[in-house]
C-alpha cells in the first residue's frame, strides 16, 4: 500500500515513516497542513494517515477539503485531543478513522490495513491485467501471452485477489482474512503451499517472474519494467 503521512513533529513522522516501510509499504510524508493537501491532491495514495493539530493548515481541514473534492481516500486521523467529543468531530469532518495519541505502532498498523482493504479498488473490473497475465473474472478464466492457465478455485480467488493489489504488498494476514475467511493466523503452511502452486502455474513457461516474496512482508504480484 502507498501511504501519505501528514505529521510537522519530524521525530514521530521518521518513527512511523520507518515502521510502515518495513511492514512492507511505500510512504510519502508532508511536514505542514498545505504541503500535505497538496500532496494528498496531486497523488493517488491507499491511504493518509493525518495529524490534526498541523501548521499552515490544520487535518481536519484537510480532510473536509478533500472530501468537497470527491477524494474519497481512506484518512486516519491522529492527534492528542482523545475525548469522544473529538473524536466524532474528526469522524464528521470525513475522517474514516480516529486514532488518539500516544498510540501503539501495532494498532496502527491494523487501522492502516483495514482502512486499506477498505477501499476497494477496482471492485467493478471485470478483467484484471498485470502484463501479460489476465484474469476474467466474469468467465472465470486466466491466460498468460495467450497461454489459458488452469487455477483450482482456491488458487483462483488467491490470483485475483493479488491482481486487484497489484503493485502492493500484500501481507499474509490480508490473504488469510480475504482469501481463507480466517480472521487469526491458524500456524500453517497453507499460503506458502498455495503461492508456490500459483507461483508455478503461471510463471512456468515464462521467462519473466510476476509473483515476489517479500521477505517478512508477504507478496506481491507486479510485471517487472
């Protein structure tokens, strides 16, 4: 997922900058109110991650602003004002989620991925292309240059569900939750067993590689340039 960051203490932005790249996501990061609004504007982003008290321009405005611009970009809202009262004001201003400081890096993390998973991109594509390879969702068929590849079920919904993400990391929790309905990590193989299967099926062949490992990340499904 590529992620804005609009945060002006530079300490806490490089912490949590730091922390969201190695759980395997690209961010961008804005020091003031008006940088960031910039940036959220001219940038597609998964999700922005706002502190509300900025200079130049505050987060919720920010976040009004966006929103009368039909951005509809999933935005949780940080800040040190933590009462209910604040946080249903950040709610109304059009912020998807309110997250009071200090916070855990690991809530976060899950709030990110949600709001992420929440979006939904490209949930009306009938046909999903990552280079060569294409996915019909409609005819339930996948081709590779032309080659029809054969999926059991359960690697097809693990295909699409990749290629709806492509270009993004995709954790082993998000596959778990989205592809085998589990909401807790079961301790099994059964992800490395079924991305190996697809792995084989639709690179075998193929001189180009589609799905990476990211090492203590997960995956990701991309046509090298």
């Amino acid at each position: 997922m590529k992620i804005l960051i609009v945060e002006d203490d530079l300490e806490a932005a490089a912490y949590l900058t730091k922390a969201l790249n190695e759980a395997g996501m690209v961010t961008d990061h804005a020091s003031d109110g008006d940088i960031g609004f910039y940036m959220a504007t001219e940038n597609s982003y998964d999700v922005m991650v706002i502190d509300r008290m900025l200079p130049k321009r505050d987060g919720l405005s920010i976040v009004s602003a966006l929103r009368e611009k039909s951005i509809d970009t999933p935005v949780l809202i940080l800040s040190a004002l933590g009462q209910v009262d604040d946080r249903v004001t950040g709610l109304r201003a059009g912020g998807d989620d309110y997250l009071p400081k200090p916070y855990s890096f690991s809530e976060l993390l899950a709030r990110v991925e949600v709001l992420g998973r929440r979006k939904g991109t490209r949930d009306n594509d009938t046909v999903y292309r990552v280079g060569e390879l294409e996915l019909d969702r409609l005819a339930h068929e996948v081709h590779r240059g032309g080659q029809k590849i054969l999926l059991q079920p359960r690697e097809f919904r693990l295909l699409e569900y990749l290629m709806k993400h492509a270009g993004q990391v995709v954790t082993r929790t998000m596959l778990l939750e989205n592809v085998w309905d589990y909401h807790f990590d079961p301790q099994t193989n059964v992800i490395d067993v079924h991305i190996s299967r697809l792995r084989s099926k639709i690179e075998r062949d193929f001189d180009t590689p589609l799905l990476h490992t990211v090492r203590g990340a997960g995956y990701i499904l991309k046509a090298e340039s």
